[in-house]
C-alpha cells in the first residue's frame, strides 16, 4: 500500500504508511479528522502512545482500539485502508456523506483499491472498459451515482460504508446511513437556536489547520454563513476568494463585495471570460477528474482552486446547505410539476411547441431553458422529473443517442425515490434524501473535491458536519420552503447577521453560460472532440443523433448546450483512459456483486 500526501499540510510523515509499533497493522489515508485530538486523548487513557501529532496515526490507533467501530467516532472526511499482515485483513471505509472518494475492483480473489480511480487503472490486470450501467446514468443524470463508475468491474465504495477482505472474503456494513425518519414538529426558535449552536461547533471543528486558511464566497447565503461564523471563531484576518462572470446579465460582484466589507477579509477575485485559457482547463478535466462529470460548474471551481492556491491550502465552502436546507429551484419545480400534470397533456404539449418558437437571446437563455425543462418534465413521472430538472438527455433522447441497448440503472435508483415518495407524506423530505444520497456526493462534492485537489488545495464543507445532516432531516418542510422563500430557517438564523440583501438575492451559484460559450469560444473544442469521439466509438453512438443536437445548438439556437458539453467531457476522458466499448451489454444489467441498492 502506498500514499502520496500534500506535503504542506502534513510534514510529518511524507509519503510512507503509518504502521503500529510492532509493525503488523498499517495505515494509509486521505482526508482530515476534525475531531481527531478529542479521539488521541481518550486513546492516551487507554494506554496508546504516539509518535507523530498527525490525524492518521490517531486513525490506526482508534482502529486497534475499537475495529471497525472505530469509524463511527470520527468527524471529518476521509477515505481510509487497514492492512493486518498477521491475519491478512484488509479494512477500507468512507466518510459518511461521502466527501472523499475510494474506489474498489475486483479481479478473481484479488481486490484493488485507490482514492482515485486513476490509481487503480495503472494496474495491467484493470480491463478498461465502458459501462453501460455507469453511462446510463452519466447521460441523465450528469453523473454516475456509486455503486457504479464509468469503468466495467470498477465501483465506489458507498459513503458510510466499511468493506472487510480476507483472502478472497469480503463483507460490508454501513456503519451510518441518511437518516430517512419522519419530521419532528418544532418550533421555529428552538431550531434556529441548535442550528446556530452546530454551525458554531462544525466552523470551529473545520478551522483547526497548520497553514493559512481561506473562505470560497460566491456572494449567497451559504459561503456568507461559513464566512460569518468562520470570523468569529478566528483570531486572525481571514482570506476569502471568488469567481464573477463578465457579461453574465447577474453581478454576483456587489454581494460579494458587501460580505467582504462586513468581516474585512483579505480578498481576491477572478473573472471567469473566453480570454482565460479555458480550452486547457477543460482538457485537463479528463485526468483530474477521474471519472467523467457533466457539471457544467467544474470549469468555475477550476478556476478558483487554482486562484485559492496562490494565497492558501485549505479553504471552507459552503456545499451541502442546499441539499440539506432545500436551496434548489428543482424543489419548487417539482410542486409546479404536480400542478401542471393536472393539466391535459395536449396543454402542455401546445405550451411547448410555442415555446420553440421563442427567439433566443443571451437575456432570456436561462428562462427559456428552465421553463422548457419544466414542461418537459410535468409530462414525465415525479421522481424522473426530478433528476431531470438537474440532468440532460431524457429516455427517449438516450434511445436515439446510443448505438447500443442500456440497462435500466437509472430505473434501479429512481424506483428508491419513487417508493420513497409513496410512502411519506413529506414529498420534499424523499426529494433531499436522493439527493442527499447521490447528487451531493457524485456531482457536488466530485466537483468540488476533483478540482480543488487538482491545484493542491484541501476544501473543507462545514455543512456536511454528520451531526447537522441529521439535525436537518428532523426538521418539518415548514422549515425548510415557506412560501416562496426557500432555505427558510437558514436565512431566519441568519436575518440579523448578514446584510439583507445576502438573504434576498436569487440564487445563481457558478453556472457559466454554457449555452453561449459552446456556441462561442468553446464552439470547436467541442465540435472537434464530437466529431473524433464518434469516429472513434462509432460502436456506441449514434453520430446522426450527435449532428442533429449539434446543428440545434449551433445553427437552430435550440439550447442543447449541457448536452454538448456532457459528450465532450465524456470523450474527452475516454481518450485519455484509453476506454473500450463494452464487451456486452447484458453483463451489464446488474449492480456490483454484493451491493444492495436499497443500502
């Protein structure tokens, strides 16, 4: 076992395992353990004795401590494996919601293991070829929800999940799961008084760090929350970083502006525009990246790890609140949906038709996007068109899309939403879970963690504190949407902490404007990587499905932009990992032996 550690955060130990002192047990690990002094001092009354003050050695004696129990005491992110030489056991686990990556392959009795998928492709005996059940989802959903990845016979371990091999054997057990309880009535007060006391505990927890330490702002409320209790448990002057968007019709720029002022923090901004080099961000994309992912917003977070590591290592953001807190527009567009369906079909259908006649301008991209996907949507099923709001290619569009039969994964995932919704009144409560379970940790913390570790830079998601996780899922979706407001308790705790117009802003976020820049500096690395991609794959796709979105986009001005840029970005990182068609597409119908997806 080998692991490779960003030297400026941990001095101690270079590249080498950490072993216990008769050398039978070792450890490698990639993460942070917020909480680790707390676990070292109970660990020293039992008797332990150290001989570094890192986070990872405390990992291998809680380990000797308490086994696999160990796990559940830990704060923090991380990916972790245990090796016993004496009884040749392997121990592998993942952080609970999922903020670090492991990945595992299988080959006879063999078990393979890495935190990125690249570590395990470098072994000769890795087979690299596509899976169907991984594109499945990849081409809806924009990402590949775990078990599975985008490489046959590769799969992610589940957050929250250990994974014990003995010579061939293998077990696993959750040792934490989403909470998935019905929620308690409570008052607004008493809620907004143990969200303040967690947030203060979690920022606190995420601070402890040996180099200068920074804030991602993007001018919203959830940076601005970190921010703000960031300030008050620092004693020194804190760095904040950010990206704005020249000629986007919204300035995130004042916001951000306004925040910095408030807590006088050093800051530095970026504009993100077509005179950056995004053609060799992109392309780069491929090996950072691992595993392909649509996400548009990638090419922002790129942009500012790179700006981040210039003053800093470690910076907080503000993932996960909108998952926990209800902050997308998907949420208030599956209750217009449910309006709609009421609706004949034939209405909607009209509604849309007209809609494809609307002129497309640069100020009214956005709206006409999203009021098309909505009425698409309102003609699918509940829990597809949730993951529609988000995704791109529908069922019918992949159809066409493929040279080749998928299987029903995707139909494998959204039947736990669809069972979720049929049983609990709190349709928004089964919405958060999902995405709690897969968008979060396959989209949201893949892109964040992917690019971030890309310029060594180590982020940190106070929110996803597991202990905030579950103070959320109790609370009512009263709390939650009110109205028109979402993110209701969220914005009450912090009405008279951050300026109201941080509590009143549309929500915007790091979308780039896709549609415009696939049409403009990006038009032929895309059509380029479309066109290379298809001849060499023509197995797989349909390269007259791909022309025709490409002529829409292009020539018609129909946006289809995230399509295109979910295609490029998925042949871009086939032709760096060198990835094959699939053997069949039977072999695919399955997820990984031993997985349960009802997990």
């Amino acid at each position: 076992m080998g692991a490779t550690r960003l030297k400026i955060i941990d001095l101690e130990h270079g590249d080498q395992p950490i072993a216990a002192e008769d050398g039978d047990t070792v450890v490698v690990f990639n993460g942070e353990i917020y909480n680790y002094l707390e676990v070292r001092a109970e660990l020293d009354q039992l008797g332990h004795r150290f001989n570094t003050h890192c986070d990872t050695e405390t990992v291998l004696h809680a380990f000797l401590e308490w086994d696999t129990q160990c796990f559940r005491r830990f704060r923090g992110m991380f990916a972790v494996a245990l090796w016993t030489n004496s009884t040749r056991r392997l121990v592998l686990a993942r952080d609970r919601t999922g903020i670090k990556p492991l990945y595992i392959a299988h080959r006879g009795e063999e078990i393979f293991f890495g935190s990125e998928l690249k570590a395990i492709l470098a072994h000769p005996e890795i087979e690299r070829r596509l899976s169907l059940a991984g594109l499945d989802c990849y081409l809806s959903l924009n990402y590949v929800p775990a078990p599975w990845t985008l490489v046959d016979g590769i799969e992610k371990l589940l957050p929250g999940y250990w994974l014990e091999w003995r010579d061939g054997n293998e077990c696993r057990e959750a040792y934490w799961r989403l909470p998935d309880e019905t929620p308690k009535q409570r008052s607004l007060a008493s809620a907004r008084e143990e969200l303040d006391f967690l947030l203060q505990q979690s920022v606190r927890e995420h601070l402890i760090s040996d180099v200068p330490l920074g804030v991602w702002l993007s001018g919203g409320i959830d940076s601005s929350t970190i921010l703000h209790y960031a300030s008050k448990a620092s004693s020194s002057r804190l760095k904040t970083f950010s990206i704005s968007f020249r000629g986007r019709s919204f300035d995130e720029t004042s916001y951000i502006q306004q925040v910095v002022a408030e807590y006088g923090t050093e800051h530095e901004q970026l504009d993100l525009n077509p005179e950056l080099d995004l053609q060799g961000a992109i392309e780069q994309f491929a090996y950072y990246s691992d595993e392909p992912s649509a996400d548009a917003g990638a090419l922002p977070v790129w942009f500012l790890s790179k700006l981040c590591k210039t003053r800093t290592t470690v910076a907080l953001s503000g993932e996960g609140a909108d998952e926990l807190f209800a902050g997308y527009l998907t949420y208030r567009a599956n209750t217009m949906a449910r309006y709609l369906r009421k609706l004949p079909p034939s209405v909607v259908e009209l509604a849309l038709a007209g809609l494809r006649l609307w002129p497309v301008s640069n100020e009214k991209i956005s709206f006409e996007y999203m009021l098309k996907r909505l009425l698409e949507g309102s003609l699918m099923s509940a829990e597809r068109a949730h993951v529609y709001w988000n995704g791109t290619f529908s069922g019918e569009e992949k159809r066409s899309l493929m040279a080749l039969e998928l299987p029903g994964s995707l139909d494998q995932i959204l039947g736990e939403l669809r069972e979720m919704l049929s049983d609990r009144k709190d349709d928004l409560g089964a919405y958060l879970w999902f995405d709690q379970k897969y968008y979060l940790p396959d989209d949201i913390l893949v892109k964040s963690d992917r690019m971030s570790m890309a310029h060594a830079v180590e982020l940190r998601p106070p929110f996803l504190d597991h202990r905030i996780v579950e103070f959320a899922a109790t609370l009512p979706a009263s709390l939650k949407i009110r109205g028109s407001q979402q993110k209701f308790l969220l914005k009450d705790l912090m009405r008279n902490k951050l300026p109201q117009s941080i509590l009143k802003r549309k929500k915007i976020g790091f979308d780039i404007p896709a549609h415009e820049w696939v049409r403009g500096p990006l038009r032929s690395l895309v059509v380029d990587t479309l066109r290379n991609g298809l001849s060499d794959h023509p197995e797989i796709f349909n390269a007259d499905a791909v022309e025709n979105y490409l002529r829409d986009h292009l020539e018609k001005r129909i946006n289809v932009g995230y399509h295109l840029w979910g295609l490029m970005i998925l042949f871009l990182w086939m032709k760096k990992w060198r990835i094959q068609a699939p053997a069949s597409s039977a072999a695919h119908l399955l997820a990984p032996a031993g997985v349960s997806m009802s997990s």
